[in-house]
C-alpha cells in the first residue's frame, strides 16, 4: 500500500469519503432490511443470494471480468470460498434477523468484536506474534465479551454469529488471489447451488406475501446493490489508503449500528451494556493506534536507510 504522503490530495480525500460512506451505508441497512419485515428473514436471505448473484454477473460482464475466470479458480481456491460462503450466509443471515427484529446493537457489537476474532484466528491458525499492546486489547475484548455474556441482557448468539462470521470471513479473504467481487461471485454461486437443493426439500421458500408483493419487490430486487455498493465503494477507499488508515473506518460501522439503535430502533441499552461497547471500542482504538505508529516508524526506518550513500 502506497504512502499517504505520496498521495494526491484529492485522491487521498476520495479514498476516505468512500471508506466512511461504504461503512455508514452498511450500519444503516439495517433500516433497509426492517421495511421488509413482512417477509421472513429466511426468505430475505434467499433473494438476498439470488439479487447478488444476478447483479454480480450483469456488472462484471459489462466489465469485462467474466474472461478467464476459469483459469483463476483452483480446488483451493474454490474451497476458501466455499467456506466463505458458508460464512457470509451466517452473517448476512443474522443481520436480517437482527435488524428485523430490533437487535442492532448485538449485531454492532459483532461488528466491533470481528477485528478480534480474526486476531486470534491468527494466533491460533497462523501463528502470529503478537505486541504486548495487542494481547493486552486482546484480553480486554474477551473480558468485555465475558461480562456481556454474564449479563443475560442481550441475545448473544447474534454479536457471536455476526464476530465470528464475519471476523473468520475477513481471515479466508487473506489467503486468497481472487478480488473481492470476482470472490464474492464464486461465494454466491456456491450458496445458489446450495439454494438449488435445500429449497425442493425443505420448508424453504421464495414465496412472498400477497399483501407485500407490489410494495416491496422494488425493495427486493434492489436487496443485490444494498449488498454490493459498500463492497464496491469499501474496494475503492483499498485502493487509495493505506492500511492503518483503513483500521479507523472500522469503528464507524458498529458507531453508525449504535445509533441507528438508538435513534430509530429506540432499542434499549445498559449502563452494563454501554461499558462493555465502549470497552471494545477503546481495544480496537489501541490496535488501530499501534498499528498507525508502526507503519509510521517503519516508514521512517525505510527513508532513513535510503537516504545514506
């Protein structure tokens, strides 16, 4: 990732507007997903996979990205995104559910613990080192999670499926050479093929209610861009930024889920509860930090070595 100081200004400044818009837009679909309500989550789910598939396709064929797409995909390769896909069904799953039901703040929280989990993925499966700044933030998330989990005041299988989810998505991604949407392709057909076989044999279904159908199948049908405009914009904001910055627009979806909480869900929350997040919170503004001053020592130790003769 290219230095920020080698950056046109006005680059840099896109690059940031399109990494906060990509996250703002995601923490406030969750209003998107609760003017569908009168239909199931399951069946949202279903059309959710179907509208991105098809978007996927029209737009990378207009792009020009469907050639050779065959000689990219290995065994391997497909099976970190079978997995993916997997992952990414329990997430958006979830975060219907959640947004249907009225529990943002729980799938806010899953947002903001996800960062740790693919941290101790790493720990555990890459065998990572880690700072003692790090361990540190490390323990104070698994005392926070504790703590919630003690509490019996939230639904925890929510924050638990979305930060594992998506905090064990995040990790697959690393370790494959496929773009995002060209990735996210592979993931949605897989999930299709999947569709294919539970939705004749099981309760399943894409049928919608009579009483909804004139007025939300604009919504549904527009459920592909919901889904893929942030990753586009989020893909954009990659390409401009360097990587601690883009550690702080991490705090702004599970922000932006709070007060969407708050505001329009009028969702109830704990003094308790208001701790724990914002002792999350403070853990991942460590990690952020640390990561920020590393890259900027490392950068210094790079123009001090290429400055002598």
């Amino acid at each position: 990732m290219s230095n920020l100081s080698n950056q046109p200004s006005s680059c840099y400044g896109v690059g940031v507007a399109a990494g906060v818009i990509a996250n703002l837009s995601l923490g406030a679909s969750s209003l998107f997903w609760r003017a569908l309500a009168p239909i199931s989550p399951t069946t949202l789910l279903c059309y959710r996979i179907l509208v991105s598939l098809i978007t996927l396709i029209v737009m990378m064929c207009a792009l020009g990205k469907l050639s050779g797409l065959r000689a990219r995909l290995s065994r391997k390769t497909i099976g970190v995104h079978a997995a993916a896909a997997l992952l990414v069904a329990a997430n958006w799953g979830t975060f219907i559910w959640a947004s249907i039901h009225g529990h943002v703040v729980e799938s806010g929280l899953g947002y903001l613990i996800a960062p740790f989990v693919a941290i101790g993925v790493g720990i555990v499966v890459l065998k990572d080192s880690l700072s003692v700044v790090r361990r540190s933030a490390l323990l104070l998330i698994v005392g926070a999670v504790l703590l919630l989990l003690r509490s019996g005041e939230l639904s925890h299988w929510v924050y638990l499926v979305i930060g594992i989810g998506w905090g064990g998505y995040a990790c697959l991604k690393k370790v494959t050479t496929l773009d995002a949407f060209t990735g996210l392709l592979v993931e949605t057909t897989v999930l299709t093929i999947v569709l294919a076989v539970l939705l004749p044999t099981t309760s399943l279904s894409l049928g919608l209610p009579p009483a909804s159908l004139a007025a939300n199948i604009t919504l549904l049908m527009s459920c592909g861009l919901v889904s893929l405009f942030p990753l586009w914009l989020f893909a954009h904001a990659a390409r401009r930024l360097s990587l601690s910055t883009m550690g702080f627009f991490q705090f702004v979806l599970p922000s932006t889920q709070l007060i969407v909480a708050l505001v329009f869900y009028r969702q109830p929350m704990s003094s308790n509860t208001l701790f724990c997040f914002f002792l999350i919170w403070f853990a991942l503004l460590v990690i952020v930090i640390e990561t920020f001053l590393s890259a900027r020592r490392q950068q210094q130790l790079v123009r001090a070595i290429g400055g002598r003769p």
